[in-house]
C-alpha cells in the first residue's frame, strides 16, 4: 500500500556539539518520506521555492519518491535554523523564514486524495486540515506538530487532532500543550480530545504509545555515533507509517513492530547531518538493526523460585 506524506521542504542551518552546516537538505516531508521509502511506495506533497537546489529533487526521485504533488512557487524554499547544545533532545530554533510556505495550499491529484496511509509532517495545522478534507476514505491518518503551531495555531490543531487515528508529539510539546508535566496525563487528554492512538516521542530514550486500552513504551537505542537529531521525529514517522503500510496489518502486534521500524530509521538519521546517513543506508542494516533492538529489550517473565 501507499503513503502520502505532506509537510515542509527545508533548507535547515543546523549548529551541534559535532559541527554547523549551513542550507542543507531537511524538512519534516523529507525526512519522512526518505524514512518511509524504504518500505512503501511514497508520495510527498510540500512547496519549494526557485532557489531548491535539483540535486536534492535528484536525491528524492533516485528513491523512487513520487514528487508529483511538489508545488514549486515563486520565491525563497523555507528556512529554519536551529541549534543543539549537549542535550540534543531539545532543539532550540533560531530563526524560521516560512517563505513559500505562505503561499502553500495543497490541492491533491484525484490518485493521491485515494491514499489509504497518511503522514501529515510537521505543518501548519489548517494546512493540514485542508488536506484531511481532500482525502478519500484513507486506512490510516498520523499527525505530527510542534511547539511553533501549538503556540500560534491552537484551534486549528485541537481541529486536527479530532480527525487523525494517530498524533504524535515529543514529551516536551506533549506536555506544553495539554498543560502538565505528566505525560500518561497528557496522553490522556490528547485521546480525550478524540485522537485514536498518541505516540509520545521521547528522543534519544525511545517513544511512548497510548491507546484508551493498551500501553506500548519503545526502547532507546545506545547511540553513540550521534552527530544531528534533526529529522529524528520525522524519519520515525516515515518508517512507522511505511512499515505499517508495507504490511497492511493493523494488529497490535504489528503496530508495534512499526513504532520499533520508526525508532530504528530515527537512529540511522542522527549519525549525521541533513538526510546524509540515509543516503548510504542499506536494507540488511535496517534489518540487523531491527534484532538489536528485539534483543536489548527483551527479558524473562519473574521466577517465582528467585522472588520468595
Ligand atoms: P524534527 O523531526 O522535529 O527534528 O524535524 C526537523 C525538521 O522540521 C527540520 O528539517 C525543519 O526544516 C522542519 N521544521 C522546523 N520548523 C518547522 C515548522 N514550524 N513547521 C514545519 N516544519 C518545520
């Protein structure tokens, strides 16, 4: 099955603890989309301005990702710059330049409006209600956000997050929007608000699902080639949703072999800058990755011999 992923098309200026690249490829489409075409047939959806570089479109068809649906408008691509000092979970923006996006409306092909997955990357909220009203009986909705829509946007998000099956937020905006520094709280008011599933991204220590009746608490993965988190939280969207939709399985169990899928393509993309980790990325990595993951998170039920 296929994926539509809307969202932003970035050139990011990233400063960290290993360096500062400046105008580099990101965006939360493009990181989702790379993440999710390694397993699904993928479509993104987002505007660019004329200064976007075609090496970059190069790099997204050579994945085979469906750009149908790019909106090239007059003007600059948009722009963030950010920074992260030795907590790397918490990127602190310096500046945002919207730019094209703005002028941003998207108006979906009658072929993409059947998409049974969808991934709405980090975006303005109407922006992305606009898309949920396009769309044609789909599978699957996931929504993504940030502390810049939760502070400028908060009606339109409450609006999104009444129509998506799963939202996904890290613990920090989790915790800034529903106002509590309880996370199995704030989870609680993000269903009470009609989401189906809330996905709590918690970086470098792994993510949190909660359904009214299941819990599911994803293991961090012991990075230590750790050079950009940029993109983690999309490049785990792009694989849960990809993973789900190669699959077509929406078991609990198979749920949470993709939240896993999710954790798995996030820790490739942070061994380095801008999407260059996933441009050298082979299946068979993904795949021992995925058993190590298994491996350290697993343990044996109590023995009752060693308990009393
Ligand atoms: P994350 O997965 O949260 O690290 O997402 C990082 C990506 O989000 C960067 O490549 C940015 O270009 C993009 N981004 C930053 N600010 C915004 C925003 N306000 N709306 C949409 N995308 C953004």
């Amino acid at each position: 099955m296929s994926v539509l992923i809307v969202g932003t098309i970035a050139l990011d200026t990233v400063e960290t603890p290993f360096g500062k690249k400046e105008a580099i490829l990101g965006g939360s489409a493009v990181h989702a989309s790379v993440a999710s075409s390694f397993f699904a047939g993928t479509s993104l959806v987002g505007p660019v301005g004329a200064d976007f570089p075609s090496e970059h479109e190069e790099f997204l068809k050579n994945r085979k990702i469906d750009l149908s649906g790019i909106q090239r408008l007059p003007g600059k691509t948009f722009r963030w710059s950010g920074y992260y000092e030795f907590d790397m979970n918490q990127a602190h923006t310096r500046n945002t330049e919207l730019n094209v996006l703005t002028e941003f409306m998207p108006k979906l092909s009658p072929e993409l409006r059947k998409s049974p997955f969808v991934f709405l990357a980090n975006l303005d909220p109407e922006i992305q209600l606009k898309v949920i009203d396009q769309l044609e009986s789909p599978k699957l909705i996931a929504a993504d956000t940030m502390d810049f829509w939760i502070r400028g946007k908060r009606d339109a998000l409450h609006e999104v997050i009444k129509k998506v099956d799963y939202i996904l937020m890290n613990e920090g905006e989790a915790r800034m929007f529903m106002e509590t520094p309880n996370i199995p709280l704030a989870a609680r008011r993000l269903l009470e608000l009609g989401a189906k599933a809330v996905i709590v991204k918690q970086g470098e220590h792994g993510a949190l699902l909660f359904t009214d009746d299941t819990h599911f608490s994803a293991p961090s993965y012991p990075q230590d080639a750790f050079r950009d988190p940029t993109g983690a939280g999309d490049s785990f969207a792009g694989g849960f949703i990809g993973y789900l939709a190669k699959t077509d399985d929406l078991s609990q169990g198979n749920i949470r072999r993709s939240i896993i899928m999710g954790s798995v393509m996030a820790s490739f993309n942070i061994e380095d800058f801008s999407l260059d980790r996933m441009k050298r990325l082979k299946a068979h990595e993904i795949g021992d990755r995925f058993d190590e993951f298994r491996k350290f998170s697993q343990f044996e039920a109590l023995s009752i011999e060693h308990w009393v």
